[in-house]
C-alpha cells in the first residue's frame, strides 16, 4: 500500500461535512478503490466549534482557509467554500501554485475562471477536479471527459437545477401560481431565502458552461449563454403545454450549429414522451447526443449531502490512484475559443401565449404582425369567454427565426387589445 494522500477540507458545511463522513465511515473501501489511505489532515471553516456530523476533534483547524494551501502535510485541496471570487478564488490558485492538487464543486469558480485554472493545474503538473460541480451526483463530468471521449458529440441538454424542476413539478401538480409554489420550496429548504440564481437560470448557466467546455472542447464561455427564466411561467402554459403534448423545463442546452457554438438556458417545451419530461421534482438528468452512436441519457440527484459529498469522494479516488488528465478532457492551450452563434442565426418553433381582450380583430391583429415577420402557425388554441374580457390565444408556431419572432411579439405586445406581455417558449425536440 503506498502513502495516504492527505486532504486539506475547505468548508464543513453540508457537503464538506458529508465528504467527512464518507471518507470516516468507509475508509476500508477507499483505501482498496484508491490503493492507499485518504485521510483528512487539516481542515478550515467558518465556525470551528460548530458540531458537524462526524467528530474532526482530532484534525487540525484553521481559521484561514488559504493555510491549507501551505501545509506541508496536506497533498491536496479540496475547496468548498463556493463564489467565483475571492477567498475561493485565492484558495484554488494557491494550491495549485503550491503544486497541490484540488478537488472543487464550485461551479461559479470554474464557468468563470476555468480556463486559466486549468492552465495553472497543468503548468505545475497537479489534478483540476470537478465532478461535484455539476448535477451532484450524476458522473456526467467522468462520462463527457472520459467514456464519451471518441463520440463526436453535436449536442447536450440538460435539466442542472433541481429547484427550478421542483417549482414546474409542483406547479404541474397543483396548478399554483408561480409565487406560491416557490414560497413552499422555500419553506421545504429546496430553494434558498434569496432565490435569484435559481429560477433566473444563473446556476444552471454555470453547470451549462463547464458541460460546453467538456462536450466540444472549447474553453468556458459563460458570458455566451443566453438566459431566461421561469419566473414568467403561469399554470396556463404548463395547461396548455399538455394540451400540446409537452411539459415545460428549464433547459440547459449547448449543440454545435454551423454558425457556431449555441449555449442556451431557458424554459423550454419538451416531448411528453421524451425522457427529459420524465425527470421529476429536484433530480437531474442530462442527455447528449452522439450521432450515429445514438443519444445517451443519465439521471440522478442534482445536489444534497450524499450525492455531491459521493462525487467529491470519487475525485479524491482518482487523484490517489493518479487519474489525473486536463481538466477539461484535452490540455488547456488546445481548448478553443467558441465562436457563439448570433441571435440573428438561431432557429426555432415555439410556442406563444397572448392574453387578450375577446373583441373582433383580435386574432387579425395578431396573425398579421406574425405574417409581416414570416412565422407562420402550426396548431392553436383559442377559447372565447364573454366579448370584452381577457382570453387566452395559444399557438405553436413553424420554425422561425428567433429575432423575427421576437419583433411581432414586440408589435403585438403594444396593442391596445392586448392585456400582459406575450409569453415565448422555445420548442425543444430532446
């Protein structure tokens, strides 16, 4: 058996408090998986008299986290600190200057600051590992970097976030307006007090950008995504969307058009029949594309103690045994620099929804500013109630050009005869 390899924890909080237990609890197997002892030999947190879920009584503490980058008894760093900047940031690159290996679920850090880490990993010959930084416990980064490695990959597409899926689950099940059914997720702890980088797709776009990077070789491009969220989804569009045949999803969706790369996070209509509309409540679930080779499709829990703490302990496994590799599945000077696709260029079906008031001219009106950008209708829906009042007027739409199809809604949406914004879903055929 060789050396154990030493690990310097930053954060204890609910993962690195996990990741501590399972290196406890099954160390025997570890050391058998790994060909030699993992063991914690300094750790860093917030608050060091906080009881945690094994007793680390025994390992040395400190109160700054960038010490661990300059102990002599710690091999490698494992940063959960979280943030793209600061102490996270100095920690990472500390480390690896240090020529100590880093293990990181961070996500931000890396969509952010990837490239150059990886780069600095590889200028002093340590490991850049990630797997915990997208969807938990899912092997997605393993798999893309390593099993799909001779498929020439066209696409991937993914639901990254397990809050959003839980509130358009819920929303599916109880018809609840948006507002409700996030306060109870709240309240039931699946999304945080200050919500925003949930449902306004800035997680998700994070997970997105390393998926990018990982699939087509390309060095992280999180300025590229374009985001939308689900805050203006109403229990109508998710009716009318099972009238269609589909259900809503936030999407992440990264495909290789012959414009450019097309990095995409927005709610999205997908098949009823497709396995993505079958991933429920918090799970997530990424499928890609390999042409001929056919899709490939994994699912499992996108966040939580046991699935991430899972994926931290799997790196440290490769980082002892010596899997080490680019970071990003080929060195980092050969990572390309994407060339984004325009907005001018995307095409798309979608599905539009226009509340209006239920007078004659209405559907006119509408039909001729779509015409004036040639979108034309595949299947509508239109219920009348008592003429004067708001009613719905849905309908999906052939393919189009995304930038068309935003200026009739914009002439649309200025009509007198109609009462709220038009709502614009993209069709996605995964």
């Amino acid at each position: 058996m060789n050396d154990p390899i030493r690990v310097g924890l930053a954060g204890l909080g609910t993962v690195g408090g996990g990741v501590a237990k399972v290196l406890h609890d099954q160390a025997r197997a570890l050391s058998w998986r790994a060909g030699r002892d993992i063991r914690i030999t300094a750790v860093s947190a917030r608050d060091a008299r906080k009881d945690r879920v094994v007793d680390l009584a025994h390992v040395p503490f400190e109160a700054d986290a960038l010490a661990l980058a300059e102990r002599d008894d710690v091999d490698v760093v494992v940063e959960l600190v979280g943030g793209e900047e600061g102490i996270a940031r100095a920690l990472v690159e500390r480390a690896l200057r240090g020529r100590k290996h880093v293990v990181t679920a961070n996500k931000a850090l890396l969509a952010r600051h990837g490239g150059a880490l990886a780069a600095l990993a590889e200028r002093h010959g340590v490991g850049l590992k990630f797997e915990a930084a997208i969807c938990g416990g899912i092997p997605i980064v393993k798999a893309l970097r390593e099993g799909l490695i001779s498929y020439d990959l066209s696409a991937v597409r993914g639901i990254l976030n397990g809050t959003c899926n839980f509130i358009l689950t819920q929303m599916e099940a109880t018809r609840q307006p948006f507002a409700e059914v996030l306060a109870e997720a709240q309240r039931l702890g699946y999304a945080e007090a200050d919500p925003t980088l949930d449902i306004g797709g800035g997680d998700t776009a994070h997970k997105l950008t390393l998926l990018t990077s990982l699939a087509f070789g390309t060095a992280p491009d999180l300025d590229g995504v374009r985001l939308t969220g689900i805050d203006r989804i109403a229990p109508a569009d998710i009716a009318f969307a099972g009238e269609f045949g589909y259900r809503i999803k936030l999407l992440g969706v990264a495909r290789r058009t012959p414009n450019g790369i097309e990095q995409l996070v927005n709610p999205a209509m997908v098949p009823a029949s497709t396995p993505l509309a079958d991933v429920e409540s918090s799970f997530n679930a990424v499928a890609a594309d390999a042409g001929e080779a056919g899709p490939f499709f994994f699912q499992g829990r996108g966040a939580g103690r046991g699935p991430t703490a899972s994926a931290v302990v799997a790196d440290l496994v490769d980082v002892a045994r010596g899997a080490l590799g680019p970071a990003f599945g080929r060195p980092a000077a050969e990572l390309s620099t994407p060339r984004r696709e325009s907005a001018e260029a995307r095409m798309s079906a979608y599905y539009l929804r226009f509340q209006v008031l239920d007078v004659p001219g209405v559907m006119a009106e509408i039909s001729r500013h779509l015409a004036n950008e040639l979108v034309s209708i595949e299947s509508m829906i239109q219920r009348g109630r008592a003429p004067g009042e708001p009613v719905a007027i849905v309908m999906i739409t052939h393919e189009a050009q995304h930038v068309a199809v935003l200026r009739a809604l914009q002439a649309i949406g200025a009509s007198g005869r109609v009462v709220e914004q038009p709502c614009m879903i993209p069709m996605e055929a995964a």
